[in-house]
C-alpha cells in the first residue's frame, strides 16, 4: 500500500514548521496533523514515521511512492489533484496578514505594493503571487525565517495561516495580525494517484474523528 520499504510502517511526509498542525516539540515532530496520522495508524495497524521535508517537496514524496501520504496544511488546486489524490477536507483555516505594532500597514488592503513574505509552495504563496502584483514576495521554506524577515525589517508583512499565526504571535512581542483575512482556506491529505485502499481509509479515520469533534479537540490542545 505505501512504499513497500516496511509493511508494518505507515509513513506520513509534513513540513514541520506549520503549528499548530506539525511543528517540534522536545525533538519530536507533533502536532494535529500527527495527531490524526496516529489514529489512521491506529485504524490500519500500523506504526507511523513521520518524515519532515521541504514543504515543496511533499506532492513528489507522495508521488515517487517515498511516503504514504502527506499532510502540512496542504489546500486542494486542479494543479495538485492532477499530481496525487485529495482526501476529504478535515480543517478550515484563513490566511491572514502579520506586521509589526508599529507598522504603517494597517489593512489587508495597503500590502499591495509592499514587500510581503510567504512560505514557499503554500497556500500565501499562490494567493499573493496572484492576486498583489505590485508586491516583492520573499519565499522562505520555513515560516519562522519569515517571521525573523518581518522583525528584522527585511520585509513589510508575512502572509500565512491564522492558526499558526495566532501561535506566532503569542509568543513575539511586537508583532499583530491585522483585522480581517484574504482568503479563507480548507486542508486535505494526499496519497499517490490511484491508492483507493488508503485513501479510502483515510478518509473513513477524518469523518469519524469530525463526527466525534475530535480534530477541533487536536487544535485547542496544540494552540492552548
């Protein structure tokens, strides 16, 4: 069913940079998303490696057959879906602007030609790339080296996640997220094209898991 290294192995491939959803806690990657991956585990029998890339590298890793599945936050486009299957989507997020206290940006609307960074291949990348023409957008593989970018005043403003945002900001002084969101955003997990078994399993795991309320007991836990 996955990469047939190990048959009692189930690996998920993430960008552990993307809290509350993956991110290192005490050398060890945890998170929603690992949360979830435990349970699907669990479903299958199996023990789950988490293995922590490029966040640009996650669709190849599924593909080449490296990994099982991935999950990073990863948002449905026709470009991805012709690459790897989607699962159902099993969170909700928005994407949301940060910048520092005393910035004079003061709405989504004044970033247009400002110096924005994103995280590479995400969401913020797509959405600002197309939609702020003016803008310069710096693209970091880490969303932490994009925020170190904003407090150095190497950029105006990050564009990212509100949950992992919301993290960010609890623990960086100086730093805000402006009113309102640019666009609102919906995660899935993905498999190589063609694996029904797994996908089908997976998506069996994330519908009773929503049912039972439990993802939304997975976020409060990992941005409490």
């Amino acid at each position: 069913m996955g990469c047939g290294k190990n048959e009692n192995e189930l690996i998920m491939v993430t960008e552990a940079g993307f809290a509350p959803y993956e991110y290192y806690d005490n050398g060890e990657i945890v998170g929603v998303d690992v949360d979830i991956a435990n349970e699907i585990a669990k479903e299958m029998g199996k023990k789950l490696v988490v293995k922590d890339v490029a966040f640009d590298s996650i669709i190849n890793e599924v593909k080449t057959g490296k990994a099982d599945f991935g999950a990073a936050g990863i948002s449905y486009s026709d470009e991805r879906a012709e690459e790897v299957d989607f699962s159902v989507n099993y969170s909700v997020s928005k994407q949301v602007v940060i910048v520092k206290e005393n910035s004079a940006i003061t709405s989504t609307k004044d970033i247009d030609n400002k110096k924005i960074a994103v995280q590479l291949g995400s969401i913020a990348d797509t959405y600002v790339t197309d939609n702020y023409k003016n803008a310069e957008i710096v693209r970091q593989k880490k969303y932490l080296a994009a925020i170190e970018d904003l407090k150095s005043d190497k950029v105006d403003a990050v564009v990212m996640d509100e949950l992992p945002a919301k993290e960010i900001i609890s623990s960086n002084n100086g730093l805000k997220i402006l009113e309102g969101s640019l666009a609102n955003d919906s995660y899935g997990m993905v498999v190589k094209k063609g694996n029904s078994e797994l996908l089908n399993i997976i998506n069996k795991v994330l519908n009773r898991l929503k049912e039972e309320g439990k993802i939304e007991e997975f976020v409060i836990k990992h941005t409490s």
